[in-house]
C-alpha cells in the first residue's frame, strides 16, 4: 500500500524556514492552512516562539501547537521529532481556550515524542551560555535520546511511556534529575522541590492524555485517505543540527527532509517544499552570520546579558536616536536602527536579535540544499528604511570571499564561516510605506527590481512577499 497505489491519496508540502529562524514562517502557515487538513510539526520544541494574530488584532504566541489554530476544522499533529515541554503545552493549551480556541478534537500529539524533562533544563541553563540556547533543556533532551539509557535507567522518555505507566515512568524522571544534579553539583536550592516539580508534570500530564495518539500510522492512514497536510519547520536551514553553523544551532534536523522522519509520515507523499526568508535577516544566539551589520561588535552587543537578562532589549534602544544611528559611517550603527525599526527581539527571549544584509549565497545554499520551489519573502516594508542611509541604497550580499577565492556555497566549518567576506552589491531604494499594496504591479519599482533580482539569483520563484505585521499586509505574486 503505497501513495501510488491510491488514486484519491493526498499529499505533503513542507514549509521551513531558509535563515536563521524568525523570518515569519507562521504567518505563512497561517495563510496557506486554509487549504490543508492537517497542520504538523516535525522537529523542536518550546525552543519555537510562533506568533500569529487574528482578523481582529489578537496576537497569540505558540511554542510547541502547529500554527493553523484559527480553522476550527484542521487538525493539528506535533510528530515524533520534536521534544515536549508538558507543562508549557497545558499553558499554550489553557491560552487558546481562553480566546474560544478548543483544541480538544484537532490537536495529536506523537507517542514516540520525547519528553523534556525537569533535569534538561537544569542542565541548559548550566551550559548553553556559549551557544546562547533559549534554555529550554532542548539541547539536552535530544541528547538523551541518542544515549537512549545510562545503565539500567532510562533517559529518553516519550509521551507514550507516560501513557503506559505514568508511575514507573515519573519515578524514572526524578532518578533522572537526581542523577543529573549529582553530576552536574547542583544544590537542592538550585534544582528547587523536586516533588513538588513532578507533581506538576503529573497534573500537566493528566491534561494532556487524551491529545496522545498511540496509532504510530496515524499521519499516514491520513494522507491515504485524501488528506493534505502541511508541515511547519521550526528553527531554520543555519540553525540545523547537521547542516547548520555547527555547533551554533539547536539540537533536531529543521531542513525539509526531516519532515518525512520527525512527521512520521513517508517521503512518497511530498509534493512541494516552501521556503521563508527575510529582507533583512536576523539570528539569535552566537555563531557566523556572514553579512551581519557591525560583525563581531554586533554579536557581542547582543549577547550581553546582566543577570540572565538581555542588556540591550527593546525597552533600552528604543532611546536612540533612529535618523542619526541611520546617517552612521558605521554598519553597526545601521544595524541597531534596523533593529529597532523593524521591532527585533526574541519573542520567547526578549533577545536583541543580530540583523544583517540579505545574503543570496546564504539563502542559494537553503534553496538548493531543500529543493525549495517557492519563496516568500517577508518584511520587505522595512527595506524603505536604506532610503535614510549615506548610501541610499539597499545591500544585498551576492558572493563569498574565502581566503582570496570566490565560493558558491556556505562553508562547513566554523571557522572558515567566521573568515568568509561577502561581496555586497547595491540597489535602488524606495520611499515611503508600501504596507497597504495589494498588488505586485503597484508596488515601487525599486522593490520590484529587488523580487526580481533575489528571484533570479537565487533560481527561485518567489510566490509572495510580505509588506507589513499585520495578516493581510502580504502581496502574492503569481
Ligand atoms: P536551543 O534550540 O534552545 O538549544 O538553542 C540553540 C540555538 O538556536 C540558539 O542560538 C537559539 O537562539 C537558536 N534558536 C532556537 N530556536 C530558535 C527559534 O525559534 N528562532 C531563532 N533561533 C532559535
């Protein structure tokens, strides 16, 4: 019984994000999950910071719930690859009922998923500083998946354990934080009361059962029956576990061809892959960012942290002077006022997020490594903002300088991506908002010579570009 088999069988597109995260992919999902059935996650955790808003202005942020929420009719699958925080689940889950979004019928959650456990996040917060993780015990969890065991004890914990026997298997997760305490030196302050932290997940978990589906074909004898179902990427290309700016990157597969493995479903169902990037781009965290304003000082600035805090969030910067950091000689200053015009900050973090120029070599290297055949472009209203520099104009960044040579490709190692030069080429600019166009042919022409010229660099059609936050502040392009 394969897809080939089944004339009225339905189909997979995957849907990622071809950066380094944030480039708007949900409310691409939000837009396209009108013609899907099924909305499925297949890789991350509460690590994802997702937010969509309604016709009506009502922002909602999702970390771990598939974003086509807002169609009471689709259902929402969260596969096997991704990692489950419970206790943020239940709240996610209490927040959408709260503004009449009952996730009772539609959401599934995989019960080969792994658990995150209280110890993953005791252990992130000890040692993800380097890398900047969002502290989430990510990191951790997938590496107790691949240890699988340590002796006897069992490490990697899945829903459909606690669905088995939820006593054995929460006894197993406090031996599992003791343990990790034990190694790691931590005091009883530091872990906090561990039985009262169980008898938390015990309650977060109660909650929850009925969402666990133990049909380990149940995405399948979906898309045999008609459905077509729409996975959604978390993180991006860069951030990629083995693709990505290793080790700067979160710890699961996000490339497309993960969905058909973490969204258990087979790869005979894919129809298209859809790629997302950003006008001006943005990573979190450290590791190379080739085209970023202001280099090293830029990701230093950012990473400063005051007690766990970000030094530089959004409530400090939003006291500079924008028009005089815009007229800089320095590219860091630019950067800290695209920062702040075009609002980036962690969603989950606060985190002022590194900005850099779009760059073609980088996003050429998603495109073919993904076989992505469509591209959405999104925050291209802020590319106006180049109107206000010295140069006057918009950067992009068309070729790599390594050691002297031109490259074609995003380099394997950190190192040599540190070392990378980008050769910037510039194009016009235009004046003024273009968030209310509606219409490919009533945009500026600078901004259509932009679509063109990415399109045509990057070898890909571009099928939409968005032109402001709000829902419907989007141009398609046919
Ligand atoms: P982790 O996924 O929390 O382990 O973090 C690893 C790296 O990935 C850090 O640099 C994070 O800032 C980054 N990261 C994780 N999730 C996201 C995301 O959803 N958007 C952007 N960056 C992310």
């Amino acid at each position: 019984m394969g897809r080939k088999n089944s004339k009225n069988c339905g189909y997979a597109d995957v849907l990622i994000g071809l950066q380094y995260g944030d480039e708007g992919k949900a409310r691409v999902v939000d837009m396209l999950a009108k013609d899907y059935d099924v909305i499925a996650r297949f890789n991350g955790g509460a690590n994802a910071g997702h937010t969509i808003e309604t016709n009506e202005g009502v922002k909602v942020a999702l970390q771990q719930i598939p974003s086509g929420i807002f169609y009471p009719d689709k259902l929402l699958y969260v596969g096997s690859g991704c990692v489950i925080n419970i206790e943020k689940i239940t709240l996610e889950i209490d927040r959408l009922k709260q503004i009449n979004v009952d996730l009772s019928k539609r959401l599934r959650l995989s019960c080969q998923a792994s658990i995150i456990q209280p110890h993953h996040i005791l252990i992130d917060v000890q040692t993800g500083k380097t890398i900047g993780t969002t502290r989430n015990g990510i990191g951790p969890c997938y590496a107790d998946k691949a240890y699988r065991m340590d002796g006897d004890r069992l490490l990697n914990i899945k829903l459909g354990d606690l669905n088995d026997d939820p006593k054995k298997y929460f006894a197993i997760i406090k031996e599992n934080l003791m343990a990790a305490a034990k190694m790691y030196g931590l005091s009883m302050k530091e872990i906090g009361d561990s039985d009262d932290l169980i008898k938390k997940l015990e309650a977060g978990f109660r909650k929850i059962k009925k969402h666990i589906e133990s049909d380990t074909l149940y995405l399948e004898k979906k898309a045999q029956s008609g459905a077509r179902i729409l996975f959604e990427g978390a993180q991006s290309i860069m951030l990629d576990i083995t693709k990505g700016s290793v080790p700067y990157v979160t710890s699961s597969n996000t490339v497309a061809a993960a969905a058909y493995v973490g969204g258990d479903l087979s790869p005979s169902y894919h129809r298209k892959t859809i790629g997302i990037a950003k006008a001006i781009m943005s990573r979190v965290g450290h590791g190379p960012f080739a085209s970023e304003f202001g280099g090293k000082r830029s990701e230093d600035y950012c990473m400063t942290a005051v007690n766990g805090k970000p030094k530089y969030s959004q409530t400090v910067e939003i006291d500079y002077g924008v028009e005089k950091l815009l007229k800089s000689k320095e590219d860091f200053d630019i950067g800290v006022a695209l920062r702040i015009l075009s609002r980036e900050y962690g969603t989950v973090t606060t985190r002022p997020r590194r900005v850099g120029i779009l760059d073609l070599v980088q996003l050429s290297y998603a495109i073919r490594m993904n076989g992505v055949n469509e591209l959405v472009i999104n925050k291209c209203d802020v590319l106006n903002v180049f109107t206000s520099t010295k140069k006057a104009k918009i950067p992009l960044v068309v070729g790599y300088k390594l050691d002297g040579k031109n490259i074609d490709y995003v380099p394997g190692s950190v190192i040599s991506y540190y070392k990378v030069k980008p050769v910037v080429e510039y194009l016009n600019s235009f004046r003024g908002t273009v968030s209310h166009i509606k219409d490919f042919k009533a945009l500026p022409g600078a901004l259509r010579e932009f679509v063109l010229t990415v399109e045509r660099k990057c070898g890909c059609k571009i099928t939409g570009i968005g032109v402001g936050p709000e829902r419907d502040q989007f141009v398609k392009i046919n």
